[in-house]
C-alpha cells in the first residue's frame, strides 16, 4: 500500500496540469511549425515558377516564415516528445495506486463508481 | 622487365605501319580533283546564307535539317537535298565537291557512290576500301537545274561480299562531310526583260534571290505620309515572297539632285508621286500613272528597278497595299495597275494565315497536308504541320484528339515501326506487325494540348521499314516491296478555348508577332522611330514579322519621333540617347532573374561606372548579399550606368503611359548603324528562333545571346471572362485564399450563430 | 491503498463528471427583428460567396497552393480547443473541408468527365455519382455531428416528492431465444428499481403461438407447445406474465401491437430477448418523460458485451478499440439528439403509450418498424431524447453469418423508409429533422459506392476504360486534399469513437451481400420479409464463414487488376502516371480485401454468455473470509483473484460463499459458487467459480451483481473510446491482416483434404 498524502499529491497534480498544458502548446507549436514551412516552402516555389518577379512582399514574408519555422519544428517535436512521456508517466504514478484524473480535471479512484480523492478548484477554494 | 621490352617493340612497329598506310591514301585523294581549282581554304559556313552573292559557295550542311555528317547505311541508302533556285536566276555553272569516308570491307568493284540531280544519275564515285576517305568534285550541268526546289541525290549501293551477304550488315556504310561539301556556283545576268511575275523570283528564298533591297522615298516632309504609311506594305510584300529566308531593307531619301548611286543589291524600289518621280528619273523611265500602280524595269547590268506610285499619296498607298496580295504567276506584263474597290478599307484577307481555333476539328487536307506514301526499306519522315493560334488559351487537363487514317502494306518485317511524335514530344508508337499489312480508319490517339505551343507545331510520324529477316545471308529481299501510308483525311480535334495570353513573351512575339498581329490580321499598334535613319531597320523588322505571322499585317505604321506620352501598344526602334527621355524614367527593366531589381531604363547603361558587362542577379546572390556589392539606395536596389557596346538589346513590358494591358517593345542599340546590324542579325532563322523571356540581348553576328524573364506578367484575354478568371487565378492563387477566408469566417459565424440561438432554445425547455 | 484526505469523508460519491450542457430554467431570448435582417444578409452574402469559392475555376498549380494553404490552417485549427460542441473553430474546421470536397466535386464534375468513348464516359459518371454520394453524406454527417447534446443526468430522485410516477410495463418479444437467455433478461427487468406496484414485466412469446402450436409439422408443434410451456413456468416462476397471441403476422411489431392491446401502462419499455437491463434503467429514463410531456421516446445505447464477428475474428481488440456500434452511438445519437431527430432503435428505450395507440402502435409498413414510427410521431410534432448512458447489456451476433443477416435487415428496413415514408418530403418534419433523418437513411446506400469504388479502378486496369480523366498533378491538386480533408473532418467528429481504415473493412464486408437486398427493395418497397438474426451460438473449433465466396471472387479479381496495371504500366507510355495512381487505389482495395478475407474465419467461442471485466472487490467466506478482488463477471460465473499467501485456499470442486457489494442495489449480495479451477494469474492466484445459486433471491442477486450496474458499462466504455494517430491504427491494421491470409490457405487446404467440415450448433433468438 503506498501512502500518499495530500501535500504530495497536491505537487502532483500541478506538475501533472503542467505537463498536460506544456503538451497542448507543444503539439500546437510543433503543428503550427510544420504548417508554416509547408505552406512558405510550397509559396517561394510556386513564385520561382509562376511569377518570378513581383510579389515582393509574398517572396520576403515566405522566406521569413521559412527562416522562422525552420528551427522551431525540431524544437517543439522534441519538446513535445518530453512532455509526452512526462505526462504518461504522471498517470502511470496515480494508475499504479488505482486512481486516475477525470474530464473536470480531479483526482479520482479508478471504478466504476469512482470517489473523489482530490479536487485542486475545491481545495484552493476551501483553504 | 624483359618481358615488358617486347610487346613495345612489337607495337612501335604495328604503328609506324598503320601510319604509312594512311598517308598514302590522303595524298593519292588529293589528286583526283580535275575540275577549277578550288579555294586552299574553304569560307566557314555562314549559317543562315542560302542566298548568297552571284559567285559563290554554300555548304550542303544548310539544306539538311539534321547537324552533323550524313550517313548512308546498308545495301542500298539514300538522301536527299532539296535547293531552292530563283527562277530569275541564270547559273553558269555549278561544281558539287564531296568530302567522304566509307567502309573498309566494302568490295571496290560492286561499291558505288551515285550523285543525281532531279532524279539524273550525274557522277558515280567507286568506294575503294584501300582508300576509304576520299573528295569528289562533279559539275552539275546548268541546264539540269530549274527555278525552284531541285532534288540532289546522294544514293549508295554497298556489297561486302560476292555473294549471300545480309542487306542490313553493320559494316555496309558511307559518311559524307556536309560541313566540308560544298556547292559553288556562278550565277550569271538574266538575259530577258524582267516582269512583274519574276518578282517572286526575283526575291525567292532559294540561291539568286536577293538578300538585301533599298527602298528610295522623297525626302522631304511632304513624302512623311508614304514613309509613314506606304513603306511597311512594301516592306512585307518583299519579305513574304522571301517565305521563311531573312530580308535586309535599307532606305534612303532622293532628293532633286538624283537618285543616290551607291545602292546595295539588284533591286531598288521607289516609292513616291509622278511629280517626284520625274526629279530624278528620265522620262522614258516615268509610267503612264493612272491609279495606284506598280512597275518593274530593267536597269541593265542584272539591276532592276520597282516603281511604286499613284496620283495621290493615298494611291500610293494602296498600290503598297496591293503588292502584298498580289499574286505574281498572274501578273505576266512588267506594270500593274491596282483599280481601287468602293470603300477600300475592309481588312486583308486572312489568306495563309490559317491557325486552327479551338473546339474545331480540321482534316489535315485542310491544314495543306496531302497523302503520303513512302516506299521501300528505311527511315522516313511524314509532317504534318499543326499551326496554331497565338493567343490559344484552355484548361491544361484538355485533350487533343487525333484520328488517324493510314495503312501499312504486307511483308514487313521485324522492327518496322511507326512512332507518332508533336514537335519533339513522343506521344505514341505503333508496330507494323501483321505480314499481310494492315489499314486503319480513325485511330485514336488523345495528347495533353499543352504540348501544342502558340505558331507552327508539326505533327511528326517517324517510319521504320524494315523486309522481314529471312535465314541465312543468302535468302534477302530488297525491300522495294514495302510501302507505308498516311492519308490526309486523318482528323484532328481540338478542345474548347478562349483568346487570352500571358504577356510579354517574346517566344510568342517570335513564333506569331503577337500581339502586334491582331488575330484577324489587323495591325495592333505603332512602330515609333527614334530618328529617320531608323527607317530600314524598322522595315526589316516589320518585314520579319509579316513572315512570323505567315500574311501581311494591315494597318502597321512606321512614324519616325517619339510622341510624349508614348502611350498605347507600341513597337520602339531608338538609340539609347534618344531614349534619354524623362516620362521613360519608370520602365522598371530589370535584369536580375528572380527578386525585380527595379532598373531604370536602358538608358541608364550610357552613364557607366564599371565596365560595360550587364551582371546578372540572383536568388542566390540576393540570400548571399556578399559584401562586395555596392550599397543599395534604397528601393532601387542596384543602379547600374554602361554602354550596350556592339550590342542591341530588346525587351518587352507593359506600356506604363499605356492604359490596361497595351505591351511597349524596345529595341535600343548605341547608334543607328549598330542597331541595324544587330537588326539584320536577329531577323536570321538562328537568332529569331531562340527568343524567349521578356528581354533578349545579343552582339555581332547573334553571338552570346542573353534572354531574361525581367518584367512582371500580366493576363491579356479578350472573349471569355471565365477563361480569363481561371488565368489570374492561377497565376495568384491568394486571392482565392483571401475569398475562401472571408467567406468561410462570415459562414462560420452565421452557422454559429444559428446553433447558439437553438441551443438556447434546447435550455428554455429542456 | 490508504489516502488520507480531509475531503473523501464528505465526498460520499462524485457529482456526475460530465458538465452539464442544459440546465433549467433560462428562457431563450427570442432573435430581435435587426439581428434577423442581419443573418438574412449575412446568408444572402455567405451562400453565393462560397459558391464562388468552390466553383471558380484553377490550373492545378494555382489549386495546390490554395489548397496546401487551407491544409496548413487546418493542421493547426485541429490543435486547438475544438471538442467544444457547436463552438467557432469546429464549424471553421468543418466548413473548411467541406470547401475542399466541393471543389473537388465540382472540378470533377466539370473536367473530367469527358472520355473519348461512350462506355468510358457512363463508367466516368457512374464514378462520379459515387463521390458524389460520399461527399454529401459526410457534409450531412458534418452539419448533424457538429453539435453532439450532452445531456445533464436527472433521476427520479430530482423530480418533485409529490410527482405521481406513471406506470411501466416492459414488454420482452421473443421468438426462437433460448430460455436460459430469457431467464436472466426477465430477472434483470424485474430487479429494476422502480416502486414494485407500478412496474409490470410481459414476456411476449412469439414461438409458441397458437398457431405454432396447431402446425401441421407435430416435432415442430410439439418443440412450440413445449416451448409455450416451460416459458409460462418461468414466467410464474419469477413472478413476469406471460402472453402470446394468435399467429405470427407482422413479426416483433404485430408481436408488440398484440401485446399493447393487453397492457395498460403509461409508459412501455421494449427490450429485446438478449438486452438485460441495469436497475437505474427507469431511474434514469422515467424523468424525461415526466418532465416533458411532448416527449414520446427515451432511446438508450445498445451497449453490446461481446465483440462482433468482425472484431472477434480480426481485430481481437474489443476491450481496447471503440467496437462497431460506439460510433452510431456515442457520437452520431448525441448529434441528431441536438437536432431533434434521434430516432427509436427497436430496444432499450421507453415509449409513450398515448401517441403510440393514437397511430396504431408500431408501423408495420417497413421491416424496421422502430425508424418508420419514430419518423411518423416526429412529424406530429412530438420530440425523443437520447441518453448517453448505457443501461442494457446485449448480445451481438455471433457469426458472420448472422452479421449479415442483421445488416442486410437495417438495410433493406431503411431503404424501405427513404422510398415508402420519404422523409425529405413527410410533413411536419423541420429542416433539421429532415438532414437528421436523411443524414441517417442515406448512409446505408453505402453498398453501392463501395462496390464502385472497387470495380472502378479494375475497368481501366483490365477494360481500359479511362474512368479517372485527370493528369498526375491534379490528382495532387484536386484529389489528395480531398482524402486529407475527409480524414480530418471524421477525426475530429469520430476520432474518439471509430478508427481510421475501420470503417472501410466493415462496409466491405456488408457490401457484397446489402447489395443484392438492396436492389431487390429499390425493385419492389414492399417485398423483403423479416428474417431473424440468429444468436447465441457457440463454435466448437473455427472454420471459414460460407459467405466466404465472393469475398475470393473479388480478391482473384483485384490480383488480376494488378497484373493487367503492370502490363499497361510497361506498355503504354502516355497514360503511365494514369496507372500509377489507379495501382495506388487498387492496392488500397487490396488492402481492405484481404483484412475482409481475416474476418471471414470464424474464431472459436466456447462461452455461453460472455464475461466482462469488474473492477470490484468481495470476500471469500472460508473461515475467517479471504478479500478479493472480482476479475470478471457474468451471469454464469466469475474469476476471482486472490492472495497466494491467504489461509485455506479453497480447491477444485469446493462449494464457497462469495460476498460482493451491490453499489447500484445498495447492499451486498452473497452467492454461493463452485470452484471450477485453480490456477496462478498476475502474480495472484485466480479462482474459476460457478454460480450455483440455491434460492430465487440468490440467482436474482447473481443477475444484479452481474447486470445490473449502468456505471460498470459506462466505465468500460470509456476505457475503449479514445482518439489514436492514423499512423498507429495503420499499423495496427498491416500487422492484423496478414496471418488471417495464412489461416485461410491452411483451411482451405484441410477443408479440400477432409470431405466434410464439423457442422456447429446453430441456434438463433429472435431481434
């Protein structure tokens, strides 16, 4: 039986919202990245092809992007990769001791009829 | 190390053999020669000069259409050379020199090298294998030739054995050096008077024709209106009858004190009224002028001299207009006299420019193709021409359909084949497998159109004849047998298609003088002069561009000065002082490739800093930015002041002072005379063809040409929005971004909208 | 585990998790004449604007970079916060793919429909009819499945105490099902907690009708006498009632019409023979009909406890990956429900008795009388509510066989609907209502195009027929955002509840066989009869499906496909690029094919009634009482697991009591049980144990600790519905199919060699 206290799990449960929040913004900066490299990539292409003069601000503003995105997506995929398996690794703690975090975002026995163990919104309101 | 001494020993030897052996040949060859000495050293080949000079020389390699040496294969191989001669022309005598190698292990005595003209066994040359490489000079009778096209024929029959040899074995071959043989000839003065009739001849394409004309006008003010006006009719009458050979037009003024003596080439053509005629021609020489009218006299010595004249400077005009369609097989007597119609005005009509239109189907008897049949065992090639229009615009997915008519007769064997090619793109390949021969009746075979470019394209069906391949070398058939037809009731269809063009594209200038050749034959726009010296180069423009778009273009006026605002659809020949004007300040001529270095106007080389080398830009060295590069003000990015040199320089853009989509072409040279030259070189075959891009430049001679995309595109279409749409669309897809966005955000919110009001519904009850 | 909180004292259970989207009292505010004009505007602006945008025509080099831009915009917009029902960016999301598909339609509307010879121009159309087809089912789906309604959970318990509760009368039609099976489902109807006076159970026995009884065959009138019989002792046994009627006209609905003329409840609950119900089942339902009395249906998910025949025979997942049905029912019931047009499913629902005798009780017109008379009391204006809680616990098919038997029933039933009750046109149905409806009825036409899409690519492989006239690029232009924009639309609407490549195999497998029904219904509305779905069996050892055959016709014949592309592709070097792309396409089908052929044998499954995973604890009475922990559970058995280290290990064959709490009974229920087997397990040491009750009371429990608990069901669920990246079920799908393909040759050789195959039991119930 592992014990754990309040306290503990209280830190728990920050690093976990941390880590669930850190791969929301992960996963959209790693999106964000790879669509923005495609889309100024297939843009200084199409222009090399199509209208090879003109357009100036569509030809600085791609090779911009291009420049920005570059080294943003390996950034985000690796810090997506972390938060990944930190997070998979937060819940693995709370499943080994047969809880789990439900949609409203509290701590709860793994059941059907699940009790609530920790709710972070009720414990700040009622200290 | 012993072992090494004597295999060198024994090579040493072998070589100084070999090297005896080849000696003797060559000098021994050297002797045959019986004929006028020919010149120690032979003219390089001028390209593009088919028609040369009364004595002269041109090499065989300019009526081949394949570069590089001829060479004729197996059993029985031939070519033929197909030379245009004037029929004004009157040849003294002809000598044909032959530069030839052929194989070693032909037999001497059953080995031949046959030369026909117009189909007349001239000259047989023994192949002897002792002396494989050999020259041969065999005259070609002058009463042999006649005007117009003459077949020379070089035909082989190759034996390497007495008997039971393979017709198609790889040693039976002979290669002739078509760049080392040459014709040479002397033409001499045409004996009867000249009549309008010869004036075809006269200026036809082939060996006699002229080259080169000076047109005479008034000088003065008064004759500005036939300068204006007249002189480009003349210009492209001369240059059609050229057909596809280049025409120099020079022009000089008369004035009272005389015609000007030094006048280059056999004809002179004068323009002008009776009044002005009589100041400098004699009486004898004046027509009887009794409308618009056209007169052409010999002037002794093989010089001639047409007359274009009216009682008015509009009959003047007329009769300029009349010599372009005047057709010369029916106009036998030496003066013509063109009535005018009621009104006069109506366009030309659109005689031999047909282009296909879009949405038609044509029987290729229709676009001038008859039925060809070939014979025998070979090679061959069938052309059909595809011309097409300049503007032709459709969907890229649409299809071409071909229906083909044609039949193959029996006993061909293996390899003989049937490859379908437009232009030089492969498109589909048929084997003619069934022994007992084979016809088909509309046989489909469906291309992309977008392997169809504006002006001539050519359908191409290349045929290999091949006897069947029987057993043993004994067993061999000739192959007289076997024929291959295609017949001109074969169909094409074309898709549906609108009028429009991405311009300015000088490739499309080149192939159909779009958009100065409206595409009914009227004249789009005005050829501006600098300075009245500019007149001949402009005429031999206007004249090359008549043979581009196969047919006179009405209404094209040469005005010498440069208005201000130089606005409209306009054609400008200047130097590059008198492009020195303030309102060409923004012709943003740029001449980096990718990112537009805004440039001022050519004139702006005349001032230069450094050397006079026009520097190209680059994606690369616009990332690279190397610090070597002068500062950039400001958003002219680089200013760059140099003289053209020896070069002439044209470009195409949209007219800035023009309203909507009118294209201002500039051809700038330093001075008058360079520009002609340059003029004169870019109107030859080799030059023209090679046009593409917005911007060309090249020097002496069309050497070291330069074409560039500078100037941005824009979308010229004339009857179909839709179509029209779909170009500018294409071209910049972010306006469709920007409609999809706004819509799909003002949707998003309606739907929004409407599911928050029912949601609130679902509360009231719920 | 001991967590000391200050909280878990005072949390006795936890609020219902699922935030409620409806709540009391808030009066809409009625749209004001100025915002009205606005959205008139706003329309008369937005519906020419995007027809502009969709029909505008491209080169395909301006259309692949339009359509990389809309791509990129969707990669992110699917990053962020969208699974909020009806919120902007999903709309924005679904309505940028829905331009995607339009402009794809209408660019191969209006350039690639012209072949050069007549048959390849009708193949190209009857082609394009097909994506036609696909396109406006998912645009439909989009618009039904953008706003899925939560609903809050109310029970009786939230009413007013002075409501007067209404009277039930469950009515279980059964034809040919087993008793046992009947036992378990009565027990369970009777256990529902609802006051016992105004609760009435029937069993509705169709195989022991009197005129099965008077057949002229005497075995078949004995085996239905005997049948009337036995039924009628449990009945009275369990305290149900039980009824019959005269013959058997108009199947389960003419059963049920019967069955009303003898019940006078307000309420009637349908249940079938293999639906067991949970004890909150009224609870739970009941108050909606109170609260609202336009309200004439309360429809509940068929949670189904053991996997189909497809997911048994070849995804072998049915405890992880979302099964067949969670699609219909957890995503696309909670859309129509927002647009009032969530329709009757035959069972596990409850129906308002006035309205139903005020039409005649259930039509009888269509062979799916539960859609037809949902259709008709919508279009009087009545409304239905659909929960999303699964309180019935039912029985799929076992075999494939009985699959598709089933299917081809739905299809023909709803293609009955869409030509007899023509929904698009019945009266009183709104606009929504009506894409509801259609939205549900047109999808099971899916039968056509996925058999054109198969033989599509086969007619110009093999016939030479150009079915697709597109250059490469504007397949990359025009095509492939197309299938980019489809899969991100389903992901987003379904990704929780139906993977990606699963959908395929499934209509693949219902084609073959739809097909044909569904032909014969479009020939005549009236002619398909209702034919039984047979269940419960029980395989002794696995053999190839007899439906089997026409699944090697098309697999032969997408082979010969590919021979025929290798042959065009080395022969003809015009339309190379052409044939690339249809041997992409043909391999697709080939893919799906072959995962068809891994569902065809049939698996071995010797359990009778299925078990399920219970997450609960109880004791072991021996002695001093061993804790443990109920593995799985069902309403035979159970498997407990218990420590090694424990005193008195009981052993093979011993009698034992079990106590398990009942939380959704309130009290903890004690059965005694057999020890069948003993064997170690994850480190614990399991116990087999059969249930071998001694009292009445004692089997009841067994039904209610096994049965009767909804958030058991609704546990397990969630559990198996979640989202997975397309490359994961990809290879999920690759690694599944191939030993299947293995299978089938080793059969096909053991079947050639033995003369004839073991024939299984086959037994069938009444659905």
């Amino acid at each position: 039986m592992v014990v754990v206290t309040l306290d503990e799990l209280a830190v728990h449960m920050r690093s976990l919202t941390g880590a669930e929040q850190g791969l929301r913004w992960a996963r959209r900066l790693f999106s964000t990245g790879c669509a923005l490299f495609y889309l100024a990539f297939s843009t200084l292409v199409f222009l090399m092809q199509y209208s090879p003069v003109g357009q100036i601000a569509l030809f600085i503003g791609s090779l911009l992007t291009l420049v920005i995105s570059v080294p943003l997506i390996p950034v985000a995929w690796l810090a997506r990769r972390r938060l990944w398996r930190q997070r998979n690794r937060l819940h693995g703690v709370l499943f080994a001791q047969g809880l789990r975090v439900d949609e409203a975002g509290r701590v709860v026995t793994n059941d059907p009829h699940p009790r609530l163990i920790y709710d972070r919104a009720r414990l700040s309101g009622a200290v | 190390m012993s072992n090494l001494f004597r295999p060198c020993a024994i090579f040493a030897v072998f070589l100084s053999v070999c090297l005896v052996c080849i000696a003797l040949p060559v000098r021994r060859a050297a002797a045959v020669t019986d004929g006028p000495e020919s010149a120690s050293s032979l003219p390089d080949a001028v390209l593009d000069d088919v028609t040369v000079r009364p004595k002269g020389t041109v090499p065989l390699s300019a009526f081949s259409a394949d570069p590089g040496p001829l060479r004729l294969r197996d059993e029985a191989g031939e070519q033929n050379f197909f030379i245009p001669l004037a029929r004004t022309a009157v040849l003294r005598d002809v000598i044909l020199t032959l530069r030839y190698t052929n194989s070693v292990s032909l037999l001497p005595d059953r080995s031949v090298l046959a030369v026909r003209l117009n189909e007349a066994t001239l000259a047989q040359i023994r192949l002897d294998p002792a002396q494989p490489a050999g020259e041969a000079r065999i005259r070609l009778p002058a009463e042999m030739w006649r005007g117009g096209f003459n077949k020379l024929t070089l035909a082989v029959i190759q034996h390497y054995a007495d008997s039971c040899e393979d017709s198609v074995a790889p040693e039976l071959w002979t290669e002739v050096d078509l760049s080392q043989s040459h014709l040479s000839y002397d033409l001499g003065p045409l004996a009867r008077p000249v009549a309008l009739s010869d004036l075809g001849a006269l200026f036809s394409p082939g060996l006699g024709g002229q080259r080169q004309v000076t047109v005479l006008t008034p000088a003065g003010p008064g004759a500005d209106g036939l300068r204006q006006r007249a002189l480009p009719y003349v210009a492209q009458a001369l240059a059609l009858r050229r057909q596809y050979a280049p025409l120099e037009v020079l022009h000089r003024d008369w004035t009272a004190a005389g015609l000007p003596a030094d006048v280059p080439g056999a004809v002179q053509v004068l323009v002008g009224l009776p009044q002005d005629l009589a100041a400098v021609l004699p009486p004898q020489a004046l027509p009887v002028v009794d409308g618009p009218q056209a007169t052409l006299t010999d002037t002794g010595g093989g010089h001639s001299r047409l007359i274009v004249t009216g009682r008015t400077e509009e009959e003047v005009i007329a009769a300029a207009r009349g010599l372009t369609l005047m057709n010369d097989a029916l106009t036998p007597d030496s003066q013509v006299t063109f009535p005018r119609r009621d009104g006069g005005g109506g366009s030309l009509p659109l005689d031999g420019r047909i282009s296909m239109e879009g949405g038609k189907s044509y029987r290729f008897q229709a676009l001038g193709f008859r039925t060809a049949t070939v014979r025998g065992k070979g090679a061959y090639q069938i052309s059909v021409p595809l011309p097409m229009a300049p503007d032709y615009y459709t969907y890229e997915n649409a299809k071409v359909v071909l229906k083909l008519d044609f039949s193959y007769g029996a006993g061909l064997g293996a390899g003989s084949i049937l490859n379908f090619r437009i232009n030089d793109r492969q498109i589909h390949g048929h084997a003619m497998d069934n022994k007992n021969g084979a016809s088909f009746q509309d046989y489909l075979i469906t291309f992309p159109v977008n392997l169809l470019k504006p002006g001539a394209n050519a359908l191409l069906i290349d045929i290999n004849s091949q006897p069947p391949v029987s057993g043993g070398e004994c067993v061999g058939s000739r192959g007289r047998h076997l024929m291959v037809q295609v017949s001109d009731s074969s169909v094409i269809t074309l898709p549906e298609a609108g009028k429009a063009a991405m311009l300015p594209d000088l490739a499309r200038f080149a192939a159909s003088g779009y958009p100065y050749v409206g595409g009914d034959g009227r004249g789009a726009g005005t050829v501006y002069l600098g300075s009245a010296d500019l007149i001949g180069p402009a005429l031999t423009l206007t004249g090359r561009m008549a043979q581009a778009a196969r047919g006179p273009v009405d209404g094209l006026q040469v005005v010498v000065g440069l208005p201000a605002p130089l606005s409209g659809q306009a054609l400008v020949l200047a130097t590059t002082a008198q492009l020195q004007r303030e309102d060409f300040g923004p012709w943003a001529v740029s001449l980096s490739k990718v990112k537009a270095w805004p440039y001022r106007a050519l004139q702006d080389l005349r001032t230069a800093t450094t050397g006079p080398e026009l520097s190209l830009g680059g994606l690369g060295g616009l990332l690279g930015g190397t610090a070597a590069k002068p500062a950039l003000p400001d958003e002219e990015w680089m200013q760059q002041k140099s003289s053209l040199g020896d070069k002439a320089a044209l470009t195409a853009f949209r007219n800035p002072a023009g309203q909507g989509d009118d294209l201002l072409t500039v051809v700038a040279a330093e001075t008058p005379a360079v520009l002609a030259a340059r003029v004169n070189d870019l109107i030859g075959p080799g030059l023209w063809g090679q046009l593409q891009g917005d911007l060309a430049v090249w020097g002496k001679g069309g050497q070291d040409l330069l074409t560039l995309q500078v100037s941005e595109h824009y979308q010229v279409g004339r009857d179909n929005p839709l179509l029209l749409l779909r170009l500018i669309l294409s071209a910049n897809p972010w306006y469709w971004m920007a409609g999809a966005a706004g819509v799909s955000g003002l949707f998003t919110l309606l739907l929004w909208q409407m599911i928050r009001r029912r949601r609130q519904n679902f509360m009231g009850k719920s | 585990m001991t967590v000391q909180t200050r909280l878990s004292a005072a949390e006795a259970s936890l609020p219902d998790a699922s935030s409620p989207d409806l709540s009391d009292g808030q009066k809409p505010a009625a749209p004001s004449a100025l915002s009205r004009v606005w959205s008139w505007l706003g329309w008369g602006l937005a519906l020419p604007g995007l027809a502009g945008v969709v029909l505008v025509p491209m080169d395909w080099s301006g259309q692949m970079m339009a359509m990389i831009a809309v791509i990129a915009a969707l990669w992110v917009l699917r990053t962020l916060p969208n699974d909020e029902p009806g919120s902007p960016l999903r709309l924005l999301v679904l309505l940028l793919t829905a331009i995607v598909s339009l402009r794809y339609i209408a660019w191969r509307g209006l350039f690639t429909l012209n072949s050069s010879t007549l048959i390849s121009t009708a193949l190209a159309v009857i082609l394009y009819l097909a994506e036609v087809y696909s396109v406006v089912i998912s645009l439909l789906g989009a618009l039904v499945n953008s706003t899925p309604l939560r609903r809050p959970s109310l029970m009786l318990a939230d009413l007013p105490p002075e409501t007067a509760l209404p009277t039930v009368d469950v009515l279980i039609p059964t034809y040919n099902e087993p008793a046992e099976m009947l036992e378990v489902t009565l027990r369970a109807a009777l256990q529902i907690q609802y006051p016992a006076d105004l609760l009435r159970v029937y069993l509705l026995d169709d195989g022991g009708t009197d005129a099965k009884i008077a057949q002229v065959d005497p075995e078949n009138a004995a085996a239905a006498q005997a049948r009337r019989t036995t039924l009628q002792a449990l009945c009275h046994r369990l305290g149900a009632r039980y009824l019959t009627r005269a013959e058997n006209s108009h199947a389960k609905a003419g059963n049920i019409n019967s069955a009303l003329a003898h019940t006078d409840g307000d309420l009637i609950v349908i249940l079938d023979a293999d639906h067991v119900p949970t004890g909150d089942f009224l609870n739970r339902t009941v108050p909606w009909m109170v609260k609202r009395p336009d309200v004439f249906l309360v429809q509940t998910p068929h949670f189904m406890i053991n996997p189909d025949p497809i997911d048994r025979n070849l995804l072998q997942s049915f405890r992880r990956m979302p099964s067949e049905n969670d699609m219909f029912y957890q995503t696309i019931q909670k859309g129509l429900d927002f647009w009032d047009s969530s329709f009757f499913c035959g069972s596990a629902a409850v129906l308002r008795r006035a309205p139903l005798m005020a039409i005649g009780g259930l039509a009888g017109q269509t062979i799916t009388e539960d859609a037809e008379t949902a259709i008709t009391l919508h279009g009087q204006g009545l409304k239905s509510v659909y929960l999303d809680r699964p309180m019935v616990a039912g029985l799929n098919p076992e075999t494939f066989t009985a699959f598709v038997i089933q299917r081809m029933r739905w299809a023909q039933g709803m293609t009955q609907i869409l030509l007899l009750k023509r929904p698009f046109m019945a009266p009183g149905l709104s606009w929504f209502q009506r894409v509801g409806y259609m939205s549900s009825l047109l999808f099971w036409l899916f039968p056509f195009a996925r058999m054109i899409f198969i033989f599509s690519p086969l007619a110009y492989l093999i016939g030479g027929f150009d079915v697709y006239n597109a250059s490469t690029m504007q397949i990359l232009a025009y095509t492939v955002p197309h299938v980019l924009a489809g899969y991100i639309m389903s992901d987003m609407l379904f990704g929780r509840t139906r993977w990606p490549l699963i959908s395929e195999i499934y209509e693949l497998m219902q084609s073959i066989f739809s097909l044909n029904a569904l032909i014969k219904v479009v020939a005549n509305p009236r002619h398909p009869s209702f034919v039984v779905t047979p269940k419960g069996d029980t395989m002794a050892e696995e053999f190839i499906s007899p439906l089997a055959k026409p699944f090697y016709g098309l697999f032969v014949l997408v082979g010969i496909g590919f021979i025929f592309g290798g042959w065009r592709l080395w022969d003809d070097p015009v339309t190379r690029d052409m044939t690339m792309v249809v041997l992409v396409w043909n391999t697709l089908n080939f893919l799906t094919l072959t995962a068809a052929l891994g569902a065809l044998v049939e698996r071995r499954q010797r359990r009778a009634s299925p078990r399920m995973p219970a997450q609960q604890t109880g004791t072991v009475l021996t002695g001093a009482g061993v804790s443990c922990d109920i593995d799985d559970l069902s309403a035979g058995g159970a498997r407990l697991l218990i420590d090694p280290s424990a005193p008195q290990i009981p052993r093979k064959g011993d009698l034992i009591r079990l106590a398990a709490p009942a939380p959704q009974a309130g009290r903890t229920v004690m059965l005694s049980c057999e020890v069948c087997s003993v064997f170690p397990l994850r480190r614990r040491l399991a116990l087999g144990v059969r249930f071998v009750p001694a009292t009445e009371a004692e089997a009841n429990d067994a039904v209610v600790l096994a049965f009767g608990d909804s958030a058991r069901w609704q546990f397990f669920l969630d559990r198996r519905v979640r989202p997975i990246a397309f490359t994961t079920a990809l290879s999920m799908i690759f690694g599944l199919i191939w030993q299947p393909v293995l299978l089938h040759a080793r059969m096909l050789r053991a079947a050639i060699r033995l003369p004839s195959c073991l024939q299984t039991r086959q037994g069938s119930t009444h659905e």
